[in-house]
C-alpha cells in the first residue's frame, strides 16, 4: 500500500481533478451526488497522502534524496520542461496536511452550503482547486508549480466571486486576481531568468546547480532573481504592500477562506519559498528582505486587526499577520520554524474560520462583532472548538500555536535580528489582544437579544471538532523536547537548538497579557463603555487603523486615475492620431487629391475625345518618329 | 489615255467631296448638312469608280447616299420640329479643335507624303463582284455572319431604345 | 507629278476629309451633327483602305472587302446612335451635347 | 490513403459544398447550414487526421501534391504542409466549422452568407498549404473579396459604420498585398537574375536569395515586413483591427482575428524570414520594438474600450506584439513560440468572438455599461467568455500560457528589458479582461435579461470545438510543440548561417 502511494503520488492531486471533471460534465444537476463526488476525490486524495507521507517519514533516506518521477511536457532545443511529482519530507507534509484540513473543510461545506443554488459549481471548484493546491505542493518543477500556482489563484477568483450577483463579490474577485497577477508577474520574470541563466527549472537539477551558481552567473543577478521570485509570494502570500485582497476576499463562502484564505493557498507563497530555499540560501540580501517584509507585515496586519469590527476580517488581517511570521521565520534562514507555523495555522486557523462560519451561519450572515455577545451558550460546541483556536493562536501552551510561534521567535533572537524580534513579540502580544477581542465579544458577555442563534448541525461542528484536536495536538510533533519536525523538514541540516526558555515564558506572558487585556475591555461588562472613549481619545491612530492605512484607497486612486487615464489617453492616441490622423489623413489625401483630379474631367465627351485624339497623334508620332525603342515602350514587352 | 480623264475626274471629285463635307461641317442648318452629306456620299462613289470598285460604290449610293441619309434625315425630324434656322452650331471648343485637326492633318499629311509606297504591281481584275463574292463567302464567312448578326442586333437594339417609354410602365 | 493620281492623292485626299470629319466630330453642338461628321470619318478611312487596295494589293480585294464591312458597321452604328439619341432626347428634350455631362459624377 | 490527394481535398470540400449550396432553394436554411457544416467538417477531419498522421520524425514537407503551371514563371500548383503550417492549417478549420456554428443563427441571406464564408475559409487555408509564392498570393487574393462582402451586408454599425469597416479592413488588406506584391515581383526579378531559372517555390527563392546582396535582401525584407506586418496588425498599421472586428459578423470576426491574421506572422516567419534571413536580421530590432510598442499600446487602448467588440480587436493586436516580438528573437525557441501562440491566440480569440456574437445575439448590445449578470442567466455563455477572457489573460493550463512563456523566454534572453515591458502586458492583459468578464458576465443581474436563453444545440459547438483545443492544449502542450518544433528546427538550421554572417541594424 505504501509503496503503491508513493509511486503513484501523482493520483493525490488527480483525484480532486477527476472529481472536478466529474461534477462538471455529469453529477451537476444533483447537489448531493456533487457533493459526495468531491469528498470522495479529496478523502481518496487524503488517503493517497497519508500513506506516501508514512512512506516518506518512515526512510530516512529522503531526506537527502527526493523521490521524482517526472514525464517530459515539451521540448525544443534550448528549451525543456518536464511535470512530475517529487515526494520529500517537505512535499509530504504539504500535500498531507492540505488534503486532510481539505478533507475537513468539504465536509463542513456540506452543511455550510446546504441549499445554495450553486451547491454543485461550489463543489467543483473547490475539488478544481483542492486539485491544483496539491500539484503546487507535489511539483517537481518550478514552471509545473507556477501553472499549478495561477489555477489556485483562478480557483480563489472563481470562489471569492462565487455570489457573484454581489457587486462587492465581484470586485473583490477581481482584485485577487489582479494583485496577485501583479505579483505573478515577478515571480515569472523570476522564473525566466532561472531558465535563461541554468537552463532548467526542475527544482532538483536547480538545486544542484545554484549550490555552483558562480559558474554561471554573478551573485548580484542571482539576488536580482531572487528579489524577482520572491515578489510571488508577496501577493500570494498577501504580505505588504501587496496584501490589500486578502481582507476583501472574505467576501466568498467561509469555507472558502478557511481553506484557501486561511488554510492552504494563501502559504503557498511561504512554501514556495521554503522550496527555492537553495536560491535564498545563496543571497544574504534577499533573505534580509525576506525577513523584514515578514516582520513588518506580522505588525502591520496586527494593528489593523484591533480596530475590525467584521468577524471574518478581522481574522483574514490576523492570516496576514501570521503568514508574516512565516515569512519571518524563513528570512531568518529557518525554514523548519516556518513550515511549522504554517502546519499549526492551517489548523486553528481553518478551524477559526469555520467557527465564524458557523456563527454567520447561525446568524443568517451578521458579521459585525459588537452585534454578537454570549453565543457560548446557544453554540457550545462552536463556542469552545473557537475558543481552543484563540488559545492556540495566542500561544498559550500546550497548544499548537504555542509551539510552532516560540520556534519562530527564538530562531529570530538566535539569528540576531534584535529589531525584528522585538517587532515579532509585540505582534504575539496584539495576536492575543485582537483574537480574544473577537472570541470576548463573540462568544461572552451578554447575548443581543436580536439574535436567535441555534448551533450547527453535526456535519458541521464534526470537523470542528476534528480540527480543535488536531489545534491541541498539532503541535507536539516539534516541541522543544522532541523535536521529530526538525528532524525532517529542513534546509541544509537539520537544527536542533536548546530550549530557549526565556523566550518561551516571555512569549506565555505575551499572549496572557494580551488576553488579559481583552478580558478587561471587553468582557468586564461595563468596560465596553470605557473601549469606546479610548477609541474616541485617539481617535485619529483609530481612524487610521480602521481604514487600513488607506492603502486601499491609495490603490483605488492609482488604477482609476493613473492606469484610467492613461488607457484613456493611448486610446485616443489611438483614434485620433493614429487613425484620425494618420490613416484617415491618408484617406482624406487621396479623397482630395481625387477632388483635384475631378475638375478635369469635364463630363464631356466632346472634351474627351479632343485630348484622346492628342494622345493618338502623340503615340503615332512617337511610333513614326522616334527609333523602335521608344516605340518598345509603348507597346510594351521589355526584353 | 485616260490618264487625263482620270485626273480631273479625281479633282473634281475630290473637290465635290471636300466642298461637300465642309459644307456639311460649316452650315448651320442641319438638314442642309445633311444634303449636303449625301452629295459627299455620291461624290464618294465616283471616286471608287475611279478606284475600279464599282461594286463598292454601289454598294456607297444604296447604303450611304439612300439609307444612312435618309435615316438621319427622319431622326431629325423626330427630334427637331419648329425652325431649323440654327440648328448645327459650333461648340466652344471650336478653336482647340481646330488645332487638333490642323495637327492631325500635318502629321497623315506628312507621313502620307513621305511614305514611300510600294508601286502598283498588277491591274484591278474587271470582275470585282465576283472576286468579292468569292473571298466573302469562302474565307471571310465568319466575318460575315457576324456582320450579319451585328446588324439584327443593331437593329433590335435600336428597336429597343427608340421605342417610345410608356409613362405609366415605371417611368414616373 | 499632278497629272498621274498616285496613291499619295487618295491618301491626302482622305486626310483631309478626316480632319474635316474630326473637326466637326470635335467642334459640333448638335448630336447629329456629331453622328454624322463620324460618317465622313469612317468614308476616309474608306477612301483609304480601296485606293490601298488598287495600288498595293490589286488582286486580293482585301481592301473592298473591309470597305464593305466598315460600310455595314457604319450603317449599324447610324441605327444605334439615332435610336440613343432619340432615347436621349425624349429625357432631356435636348441634343445639344453641351448639356449632357452625365460622364462627370 | 497512400497517395490520395488529402490536402486538395481539404481545400475543395468548402468549395464543393459552396457550389452545392448555390444550386439550393435561398429558403431551405437549415439544409444550406448542414450542407456548410458538412463541407467544413469534412476539412477538419481530414486535417485532424493529416496532423496527427504527419510524421514529426521525418520532418519536412509531406502530403505533397505538385503540378507544374507557369512554365515561364517557374509557378507550380504547390502544395504541401509541415510543421509550421500545419497548426495554421487545423486551426483554420477548427475556427472554419466552429464560425459556421457561430453563425447558425444568420437568417438574412444566409445562402450567400454561407458560400462567402466557405470561399473564405478556402482561401485561408490555400495559403497555409500553398508552398509557391505565386499561390501562396494567389489564395490570399480569394480571401479579400468575401470578407468585405460579408462585412457591408452582415456587419454592425457601431462606432463606425460597417462600410466603414469593412473598406478599412480590405483597403489595409490590400495595401498590405500590394506592398508585398511589389517585394515579390522584386524577389522574383532578383532571383531570377541570380540563378536564370525562374522558380517560386519556397525553397527555391531562399536558395536563390542567399545569392542576393546585403542591400537587396534588407529592402526586399522591409517591403515583406510592411506587408506581413500590416496584415498582422504590426504596430502603427493596426488601426483596422479593432474597427474592423467590430463592423465584421461574428464569423468573419472569428475568422479573421482567428487565422486570416495568422497568415501575416505565417508569412513573416515562413516567407520573409527563411528567404532574406539577412533582411531579418537587419530589421528584427525594430521588429521587436514595433511588437513590444504594439503589446503596450493596444493593452492600455483596451483598458480604456466599453464595447466587447473593441477589447478584443485590441486584445489581438496586443497578443500579435508578442509573436512580432518572438519573431525579432531569430532563434530557434521564439520562433516556435510565434508559431505556438498564433495557434493559440487563433482558438482563444475565434472563441471569445463567438461568444460576443451571442451576446450581441441575444441581448442586441456589446457595451459593456449595458450589460451585467449574464452568468445568472447564460452560465454556458458565460463558461465560454470565461475560458476565452482566462486564455487571453494567459492562464496556466490553458493553450495560450505555454507559447508566452516560450516567447518570454527567448525575448528577454535577446532583448532583456524591452522584452520585460511586453512581459508587463500580462497584468494590463488580465486587468481588462477581468473587467469586461466582471462587468459582462457578473454583478446583479439585469430583469430585461431574465427571459435570455442560454446557447444550446449548435450553438454549443464553438464552445465545445475551441473550449476543448483550449484545454487539451493547454494541459498538454507537446502536441502542439512537438509539431511545431519540427518544421522550426530545420527552417532554422537552414538560416543559421546567414543570421550569423549579417549585420545587425
């Protein structure tokens, strides 16, 4: 069985892609039967996962050499590209942690999209991209993964528009896409110049060379590449300055932001760069950027997230903000610490949002949270699984957040990034602060009497339930103690650092202080008065962080009115220069220059004849006259 | 012989034909120029009996001188009713045409001149008609057909357009 | 040299009635006129194509043959011509051919 | 099939079935659209099964068929296909049935509508199997007289009149022809000079042309460029573009963005560019900066259009810079891109008219301001306008991504920064394309709209034909590049040397 697995890796993202082919051409007129289809394929796909995965952590010997089976897609001279699947410990885990949060996700899905008229269109989507998610995590080469990088991004765009007869919806779609397009554009320029410098982008022989990179390029081209790629994940990854669709993409179904926004696509960035971590490795200066990018993007997204009011958003500036750590962790050359944030977020962070997806349901879609209050009591099974996701986000141990956060922030101080490091802590501290807001102001305090909340039905609150384990659990695979994640997922070799328990009680009393800090503005009843005048006293930090830095509205300025208006201008260029002047002026030129010719033609035939008759004596005395050359040319022949 | 007699019978007629045709150019009657057309016709025929082809000058009084005349005359009477006092008048272009002509006649005048004709080889056979006959219906037939069939369709086609318009067929 | 008639006579002959042909084909108002004075033309070019054929070629009658079909085409195109210019005439109540300059659009 | 004439009868079964519907009662539409769908189903088939039985191994020309003609002027009936021109080949018929389809709804006239369009397509593809100069000329003559027939009676007036339209179309056609015309007679004079026996296959002019000057071979070249190049709507000469698509019917509009364009980067590449290698050489950077003008320029037009018609004339003007700029690369990797993404481009754009003329169909508008929520009440129109908006954006797994990413390859390894211009036509490219898919398909929908039916029947076969060529190859690309690259290699290895003899602009 595990054998069949590994040498068939590829069936894990052909599964999902089956179940896409399969809903869209057959099982679509019935929900259910779509459905079923699309968690068969992504269970299937689980199943295939975890048993390539057993494969690979049960033999040491993967983690010096991959296992590739790759199939030659086109060639020309100068040019070839194969697509194959590559298993290593750091593809293994990928692919099982996104096909087993998948698995739960679609699940939930059942009962959260219950009645939709696009039931069936949501499920193939989502099997489209739990599909394309995989082959980005399993490719084994760099094009393979940007063509498997744009299908998520196309599958986010078709999810976040999936209502699209919202206008909001429909926008947000696009801004995904766009911005991500923007980002992808770098990432390819990247890739080009990968292919044009080492002649491949199979990530193994890619590995193997730029390990030798002065044989075929300069380091300051190398860092340029590296700066190029890296702008990729940037926008896949939402990191600033590029992180503006994430917030908005909340506008698609909460499944979808638990698994795309949350769970799976948005660290794509993070582990794209985990896999060229050979090419960062070589460039100090990227890395340096990649840290600090990472570092301010966590505090940024931070302070943005203490002044939201809507639920879902404030947890995708919460995503942003951790997949900030992540970029953190590898821009100081832990790729391990990074890796292991994104497994434990993609736990209690899918669990999260499909907590608030539960309570939205519960709701019918009310998503203010100072309209909510006390829903612990109608929604218990909601209630704590959200509370355990607060607890793991925070980072209070044993649970997984604790972990994975701790990791991070020792790597930081150990690498000697004393600025980024003060900046990571202080953004632990808002993390607390801002989700226990949330969890506070949700699930505590008194209930709002408009509300008629009932708790979800099983196929929902069970993979609630399963990822509130997995958030407890999740992170004991790499504790300081035993450390069996450092031992397999690393860059170079693996790093088993003492315990830092400095940064460890530091980073506890953190996340307390945080926590305690909501509970007294926010759960101590009369306290909410008392948030309102401190949000009023500095009202202008408030204002600010409430509209996002107005980033947003500096984007919207730029594209309407710079990109606008310069469309605008080459378009009139181009029909009143190119074609009024220059192609309608050569019309009018000949128009004209037949006006000219017009008034000799009299109309007259009399008229005509007279000059017909000159040309007839101008022809015989050319003929009779002149010697037999002349007259060659008129009668014509050249020889 | 009558060498003499053909000379002046070449000069007279000549001068028939180029009177006749000045006439006809130059009167501003344009049923005098038409008489006067068909005495240039007749003059014509002679001299293609000076040409010794009698059958052609025959053939020049029947059609020529009899139908085309008599043909243009009953145009003009279609056409033109009332006084025909100054009915054939110049155009403004009088003048250039008269260049023109002046022109064209130095230039044939001057080639006819210069050219230095072959000299006549052998006499006119006395049985034109015959050897006409022969060469038209034997060698030149198909010419022939065609003339003949260009004629009917001459004649259809002016059939066609003389033909008087009613005004309530489409006219209107 | 005046005495004997040569073939130059006829030519010049023609000539000159040509031109008077031409002039009147050129210079005339009146459509008939115009229709008419082409016959003088096409009569030279007869004059032309029979004295040609007695002094050059005398025994292949080439000349009288092509004489008569000019004469056949003339008397066709007479027909036609008359019949346009009745056409002509019966729109525009006019032959003057000053009038008509329907060849400029 | 050994020795059946399998290219002649894929240019003769549009004819036949054209002669066949000209003796058909003008009211039996139905029988005169099978009749048209037959005859081009007959061609697709035919050359389906011709590329797939070309053998890539042997390379070179195959099906051949030769007949000599013009003694004098060495013209012979020439026919014959490699890997270059028999992409352009399936997709000419791929885009000819698909038009056919697209144009099942044409009730005026439709008996004349459908023998101009048969005539068309056989013209078009006359000149991708024609390997004579002087029939290559000859079937892109038969091209230009149907299509300005079909736009003055079936065309749309917009922005501009359709007679507008559709003189500009024939008027750039033909300025394009008469240019190139004159650098043929010159080419031919030439050569002829050079050997003393007249030839005009192909081959034989670039073999006779190596024995040409510098200087002729540079003129000769920018002559071929102005013609190719306007037919390609080559940046300045791409005003009839946009215009012209907007005035044509759907079909022409698929036919001509889809192939007829084609046959200008066909013949740059095939004609231009394999007999004056050296004229290549000397004129590929201004070649180049023409494209990169072109993608930039008619990106940022688009940006700015509101009717659909217009985004996608100025779409195909901007994707056309990339093949121009693949071109200037002369080597062996861009070229193949040129060839890759006129197919591509070919499908991608034939679909996207199609589903324009539907909509235009249906709700009697192409500007977009009009329009809204379609895909509540079309979704099957709107999968097509999705697919076609995605392949214009360049999306991986569709066909268009793989060709890009060829030419990006090979232009920025050449041209490095001028290439990362026209590599930043990709976000222009996605940004109206994603607004007019936004704007056209989503947002609330429209009540006027409610009682719109969505395509089916025959309707679907655009769909299903293109959307199919789209994905496969897309997710397939060697079938696409294997061909591809086996006539570009040989054409390359043939010019190696003249690119690197000659001067540089």
């Amino acid at each position: 069985m595990v054998e069949f697995a590994m040498h068939h890796a590829w069936l894990v993202p052909l599964l999902p892609a089956l179940a896409f082919l399969a809903i869209v051409f057959f099982t679509r007129p019935w929900p259910m039967l779509s459905a079923l289809v699309a968690v068969a394929g992504i269970v299937g796909s689980f199943i295939v996962s975890a048993l390539a995965a057993y494969g690979v952590f049960t033999n040491p010997a993967f983690k010096e050499e991959p296992l590739v089976y790759a199939v030659r897609w086109f060639s020309m001279p100068g040019l070839q590209i194969d697509v194959g699947v590559q298993l290593d410990p750091v593809s293994a885990m990928m692919i099982f942690m996104v096909s087993m949060v998948a698995s739960l996700i679609f699940i939930y899905a059942i009962g959260y999209m219950k009645g939709d008229p696009g039931f069936s269109v949501f499920f193939s989507y989502v099997s489209l991209f739990a599909a394309s998610m995989l082959l980005l995590a399993i490719s084994s080469n760099l094009l393979e993964m940007f063509v498997a990088w744009e299908l998520v991004g196309l599958c986010s765009y078709l999810l976040i528009g999936f209502y699209s007869h919202k206008i909001s919806a429909r926008e947000a779609a696009k801004k995904a896409f766009i911005t991500c397009r923007i980002a992808d554009f770098g990432l390819l320029l990247g890739l080009l110049s990968l292919q044009i410098v080492f002649g491949t982008l199979n990530l193994v022989e890619l590995s193997e060379k730029i390990a030798h990179f002065e044989q075929y390029t300069t380091l300051a081209v190398l860092s340029l590449i590296a700066v190029l790629v890296f702008i990729g994940p940037i926008g896949k990854s939402g990191q600033f300055p590029l992180h503006v669709w994430l917030p908005d993409a909340m506008e698609g179904p909460t499944p979808v932001s638990a698994l795309i926004h949350a769970a799976t696509m948005v660290v794509a960035g993070v582990y794209l760069v985990a896999r060229t971590m050979f090419l960062f490795h070589e460039v100090p200066n990227a890395m340096e950027l990649v840290a600090i990018t990472g570092g301010f993007t966590a505090l940024f997204a931070a302070t943005i997230a203490v002044t939201q009011r809507e639920i879902k958003r404030i947890l995708a500036y919460s995503t942003v903000s951790q997949i900030g750590y992540m970029m953190l962790a590898l821009g100081v050359g832990s790729m391990t610490a990074s890796l292991f944030h994104m497994w434990t977020h993609a736990f209690f962070k899918a669990l999260m949002f499909l907590g608030a997806g539960s309570v939205l349901h519960a709701l019918h879609h009310k998503a203010d949270v100072w309209e909510m209050g006390g829903l612990i009591k109608k929604m218990p099974i909601t209630g704590w699984t959200f509370v355990i996701g607060g607890l793991a986000i925070a980072g209070i141990p044993p649970f997984a957040g604790f972990w994975s956060k701790d990791e991070i922030l020792a790597m930081t101080l150990e690498s000697g990034h004393y600025v980024l490091f003060v900046m990571a802590a202080f953004t632990a501290f808002l993390t607390a602060f801002y989700m226990w807001r949330l969890i506070f102001l949700t699930f505590f305090g008194d209930e709002n009497p408009e509300n008629h909340p009932h708790e979800s039905p099983a196929v929902m609150t069970l993979p609630l339930i399963g990822l509130a384990i997995l958030s407890t659990v999740g992170g004991l695979v790499g504790t300081p103690w035993a450390p069996y994640w450092s031992e397999w997922i690393f860059f170079g070799h693996p790093h088993h650092g003492e315990p830092n328990y400095w940064v460890m009680i530091g980073s506890i009393v953190l996340a307390a202080a945080g926590i305690y800090l909501a509970y007294q503005l926010y759960c101590v009843d009369k306290a909410r008065a008392k948030v309102k005048a401190l949000a009023e006293r500095y009202n202008h930090i408030y204002t600010i962080l409430y509209n996002k830095y107005y980033i947003d509205e500096i984007y919207l300025w730029f594209n309407h009115t710079i990109i606008d208006g310069a469309a605008k201008l080459f378009y009139l260029f181009d029909i009143y220069v190119v074609d009024g002047v220059i192609v309608n002026g050569l019309g009018a030129l000949t128009c004209l220059f037949g006006e000219g010719l017009r008034v000799s033609n009299t109309g007259r035939l009399q008229n005509y004849a007279l000059v017909f008759f000159l040309g007839v004596l101008a022809v015989v005395v050319l003929l009779a006259f002149t010697g037999p050359s002349a007259a060659s040319l008129i009668v014509g022949g050249v020889k | 012989m009558e060498g003499i007699w053909m000379t002046a019978a070449f000069y007279l007629l000549a001068a028939i034909i180029l009177g006749s045709a000045l006439l006809v150019v130059l009167l501003k009657n344009i049923v005098h120029s038409v008489l006067w057309l068909a005495v240039c016709f007749v003059a014509m025929a002679g001299l293609f009996l000076t040409l010794d082809a009698d059958f052609l000058a025959a053939v020049q009084v029947l059609v020529y001188a009899g139908a085309v005349c008599i043909m243009v005359v009953f145009g003009i009477m279609l056409i033109q009713r009332g006084d025909m006092g100054s009915t054939n008048l110049f155009n403004n272009q009088t003048k250039a045409a008269a260049g023109v002509v002046a022109l064209v006649l130095a230039v044939c005048g001057y080639l006819a001149a210069t050219t230095p004709w072959a000299s006549p080889a052998a006499a006119v056979p006395e049985n034109t008609v015959e050897s006409i006959a022969e060469i038209m219906l034997s060698k030149y037939v198909i010419p022939f057909e065609v003339a003949a069939i260009l004629l009917l369709v001459a004649l259809v086609g002016a059939i066609f357009l003389a033909k008087e318009v009613k005004a309530d067929a489409r006219n209107d | 040299m005046l005495a004997t008639i040569s073939l130059t006579h006829y030519m010049v002959l023609s000539a000159l009635l040509f031109g008077i042909g031409l002039f009147g084909v050129l210079a005339k108002k009146n459509a008939i006129a115009v229709l008419i004075c082409i016959e003088l033309m096409l009569n030279a070019v007869n004059i032309n194509l029979v004295a040609i054929s007695k002094y050059i070629t005398p025994t292949l009658f080439m000349g009288q043959l092509f004489a008569i079909f000019v004469i056949t085409v003339a008397a066709a195109e007479v027909g036609v011509g008359l019949a346009i210019i009745i056409a002509i005439y019966r729109n525009r109540v006019s032959v003057n051919l000053d009038d008509f300059d329907w060849l400029k659009w | 099939m050994e020795g059946f004439p399998v290219l002649l009868t894929i240019l003769l079964a549009p004819v036949v079935a054209a002669v066949i519907m000209a003796f058909i009662p003008r009211e039996e539409h139905m029988l005169i659209k099978c009749i048209a769908a037959t005859g081009t189903f007959i061609s697709m088939a035919l050359s389906l099964y011709v590329y797939f039985a070309y053998d890539q191994s042997l390379g070179g020309l195959q099906f051949v068929q030769q007949v000599p003609w013009i003694k004098d002027l060495g013209v012979t009936f020439f026919l014959g296909v490699d890997g270059i021109s028999l992409p352009m080949l399936l997709l000419t018929n791929l885009i000819g049935f698909s038009a056919v389809f697209a144009s099942w709804n044409v009730n005026h006239r439709p008996r004349d509508f459908f023998i101009l369009l048969c005539l068309l397509i056989t013209g078009v593809m006359g000149t991708f199997v024609a390997q004579d100069l002087f029939i290559f000329l000859l079937f892109y003559e038969v091209v230009v007289i149907p299509i300005y027939i079909l736009v003055i009676i079936w065309g749309s007036t917009k922005r501009v009149t359709k007679e507008y339209a559709g003189m500009k179309l024939t008027i750039y056609l033909l300025i394009g022809s008469a240019f190139l015309l004159v650098g043929v007679i010159a080419l031919f004079m030439k050569t002829v000079a050079v050997t003393g026996a007249p030839d005009m296959s192909f081959t034989g002019l670039a073999q006779a042309a190596q024995g040409l000057s510098d200087f002729d071979q540079k003129w000769l070249f920018a002559l071929m460029l102005f013609g190719f190049g306007s037919l390609l709507s080559m940046w300045p000469f791409h005003s009839w573009s946009p215009d012209g698509y907007a005035g044509a019917p759907t079909a022409v509009s698929m036919i001509h963005a889809g192939v007829l364009k084609k046959i200008g980067g066909y013949g740059l590449i095939r004609i231009a560019l394999y007999v004056l290698p050296v004229g290549a050489k000397f004129w590929a950077p201004v070649i180049a900066v023409l494209g990169v003008c072109g993608v930039a320029y008619a990106a940022m037009a688009a940006l700015a259009q509101k009717d659909l018609k217009y985004i996608v004339g100025y779409s195909s003007v901007s994707h056309m810079g990339y093949v121009l700029l693949a071109v200037a690369s002369l080597n062996v990797i861009g070229l193949n891109g040129a060839v890759a993404n006129m197919f591509a481009h070919g499908i991608m754009a034939a679909l996207f008219f199609s589903t324009i003329g539907f909509i235009y169909e249906k709700t009697h508008t192409r500007w977009i301001p009009d329009l809204g929520g379609l895909a509540r009440q079309t979704p099957r129109l709107a999968v097509a306008f999705m697919l076609a908006a995605m392949a214009s954006l360049g999306l991986p797994g569709l066909v268009s991504f793989i060709p890009e990413f060829t030419i990006f390859v090979a232009s920025f390894k050449v041209y490095g920064g001028l290439a990362v211009v026209a590599i930043a036509g990709i976000i222009i490219t996605a940004l109206y394309a994603l607004r007019a898919g936004a704007n056209t398909l989503f947002g609330p929908p429209r009540p006027e709209y409610d009682s719109l039916k969505d395509i089916r029947g025959p309707e679907l076969v655009p769909l299903a034909v293109l959307g199919t060529v789209l994905v496969v190859g897309g997710l397939l690309p060697f079938l696409l590049f294997d061909m591809v690259n086996s006539g570009i290699v040989p054409l390359m290895a043939e010019i190696s040397g003249a690119l690197q003899l000659g001067g540089s602009f």
